[in-house]
DNA sequence: CTATGATTTGACCAACTGGTAAAACTCACG
DNA sequence: CGTGAGTTTTACCAGTTGGTCAAATCATAG
C-alpha cells in the first residue's frame, strides 16, 4: 500500500499559496498566458521553490480543475425530486448566481477551458456531466410531463441558466464598464428570479 | 498626405489568410497559446513570410478585432425604435443567434478577450459599445413605459440575449458533447423565442 | 527579354520559459 | 546542541518564440 506522507505545516501553507495563486493567474491569463514563474511570484515563493511543491505547470492546472468541478457542480446535484419544481428550479438558478458572484474566478478557469475546446477536461465533460445531466433533465422532463411546469426543451433550459448565470462573472469587466456604479448583482437575482417565473409557471 | 499603396494581388490574398489563419488560431488558443509559427503555417506561408505583411503578433490580433467589433455590434444597431417592440428584440435575438452559428469563430475570440479582462479593447468598450447600450437601453426603456413589453432591467436584458445567444458559440464543445446527436440549433431558435416572449409579452 | 520592385526564404538572435541539480540553509526533535 | 529531514536558493540548461536581415527568387510592365 502506499504511504501518505502527511503534510507539513510548511506544506500545507505553501501548496495552498500555490493553488490561489495559480487560479488568479490562471483564470486571468489562461494556461498558456500564465508563467510559471509568475504564478511563484503571486504566491511569495521562486520558481524552482514552487517546483518542490508541483512536479510541473501541468499538475498545478489539473489539481485546480479537479477541485473546480467537484464544487461546480453540487449546485445541481442539490435539485431535489421531491421539492416544488418551480421553487427547487429558481433555487438552483440562484445558487448557481451566487457562485458567480463568490467564485467569479472558479467560473472564469471554466470557461478558459471550455471556449479553447476543454483540451484538458474533454473526458469528464464526456462522463461526470454528462451522465448528471442526462439524470437531472429526465427529472426536469418528468415535471413538464405532470403539468407542473411549462414544458421546453430541458437541456436548453440548463445551458440557458449556466449561460446566464456565469455571464456575470465571465463578462465581468463588460457588465461592470456597461453599467457604471450599479452593482450587477443588485438587480440580476431579481431579473432572473423574473425570468424563469414567467418562462415556466404553468399556465392554468 | 500619406499615399495608400493599392494592395496587389497578391497581397489581398495573402493578408486574408493571414487573418483567416489567425482567428482560427486565436479564437481556440487564445493570444498566448497562439504562436506566429502556427498561424503563418495555417496560412501556407513561412513565419518571415507572414511577417512581411504584418509587422508583429500583435498588430493581426488587433486588426482582427477591429473588423470584429465592427460587425458584431451590427445586430444591435439594427434594433429598430419605430418597429413593434416585441418583434423587434425577438428579430434581434435571432439574429445574435444567427451570428453564433455562422461566426462561432469570432464569438469565441471576442469572448476570450473579455474573459480575460478585456487587455485589448478595454477602451472601446467604455467608449463605442457604452454608447451604444446606453442609447438603445433607453429605447427598451421608453417601451417598457409605454406598456409595449413588460418592465424589467434594460441593461440585464441585453445581457440576456448576449449570454443566452452567445453561450451556444462559446461554450459549442460543451453543448454539442450533452446534446449527443441532436443540433443544438435545431430547437434553440424556439426555447429563445419562447424564453423572451414569455418575459416580455405584457399582462393584459 | 530585362530591369525593377514585390515576394519569399534561410540563417540567425535575444529574450523568455519550463524545468533540473546541487549546494545551502532551517527547523523540529531527541 | 546536533543531526537529519524538510525547505529554499543559486546557477544553469535546452527548447521555444517573436522578430530581423540580407540574399535569393518571382512577377510583370516596358
């Protein structure tokens, strides 16, 4: 069996400064874009320093994807069967909202990757997201089969709140030039809340 | 004055493949991942060669997005103050989707850019696009007054039909990978026809 | 055909980049 | 305090990249 060697104090701190310097660096200037030693320097450590820690560019990278798309993806994972269909949809949309705004980096590294093809994640786009999409536009399926929901077509509903959602951090520095003092996020959980009400309340 | 040499033949061929060749390049690798080597040899030409017709890296990458923000600011322009309002912004969502089916290059380039902090076009955003959001988000304005569509955040909806539109172009690997064998645009036209005239078709 | 400007190429370079090796230093623990 | 593992630095390297330059080649008007 092989041995975890457990982290150092040192270890633990340093790895840490790394990742959230690779992931400033990263989702500003994408892969290419970022040196390594630049991303050694945002993190208060040299290059080879910082190599002691990561074997290479690469691993950094991947370690970065690894974490971003386990907590990229709970927001819908938590679209609950069980719950009001309208109500667990609008939930989702600002979860989903929320993260923009939180982790408006996260969701920048995101697209990096997926507007330049998904060189690096092509496979679990293909498996893990797939197969929780396929899962969860059969649930959203059955809720327009009961009439509880107006019926659309499921998986344009999904992209259509990704897209909406994460425009706001993508498109950040467009959003904010365009609208000047107001905050983005003053008025977007009520216009999408608005959205999607009228877009999927039955009509009685 | 200074005198335009009138581009040979040859020249006229060349420079468009340049470019051609460039925004392939740029638009999937972003600036940094593209190399002068690549483009020239997308191009069928050698790297002096192409530098012949361009002065630097930079100056392709600038040329190009000129020509792009021209026309991508087209499909805005064309929103018409004495049409009928709801037609008028269904007519222009269509065609900002016509835009990503047939330009997906260019929505990916312009999308990169912005991502990235916009390092490049900063200026005309703040100068040529904010003019022309604040005129026509006056217009949505005034037709929201006058009770010819519903009330809403003028400005978030613009950044609707953007996200939702481009989102196709931008995100095309993603979608395609989860859509499987279906077209993402055959059913889109109708889930953005519907989205938007369920938003915006006033209560009566 | 031929002269002249337009085009293309091969050789080259300086700066940068990812990564390595080994020496030097630091720190916790007995 | 000493010692060995853990950490950091200095010096370095090979490959890549944007760009230059002068020579060679090509196209075409006269």
């Amino acid at each position: 069996m092989s041995k975890a060697p457990s982290p150092t104090r040192i270890q633990k701190k340093n790895r840490a400064a790394i990742l959230e310097a690779a992931l400033e660096m990263f989702s500003t200037h994408g892969f290419r874009g970022t040196t390594v030693d630049q991303i050694a320097t945002q993190a208060g450590l040299s290059k080879p320093n910082l190599l002691y820690y990561f074997p290479s560019k690469e691993a950094i990278f991947a370690e970065l994807m690894e974490a971003l798309l386990d907590t990229w993806l709970d927001p819908l994972r938590a679209l609950d069967p069980d719950g009001e269909p309208l109500d667990e949809i609008l939930a989702y949309v600002q979860r989903k909202l929320q993260m923009s705004r939180d982790f408006p980096r996260e969701s920048r590294l995101y697209a990096n990757e997926i507007v330049q093809g998904a060189p690096r994640l092509g496979d679990t786009i293909a498996t893990d997201l797939k197969a929780l999409v396929e899962e969860k536009s059969a649930l959203l399926e059955n809720w327009m089969t009961a009439g509880r929901i107006n019926r659309t077509h499921p998986k344009h509903l999904l992209f259509s709140i990704w897209s909406l959602t994460q425009h706001y951090a993508d498109f950040d520095v467009q959003v904010r030039t365009l609208m000047g003092d107001e905050d983005p996020y003053d008025a977007a959980p009520d216009y999408l809340e608005t959205l999607y009400r009228r877009m999927l309340t039955p009509r009685t």
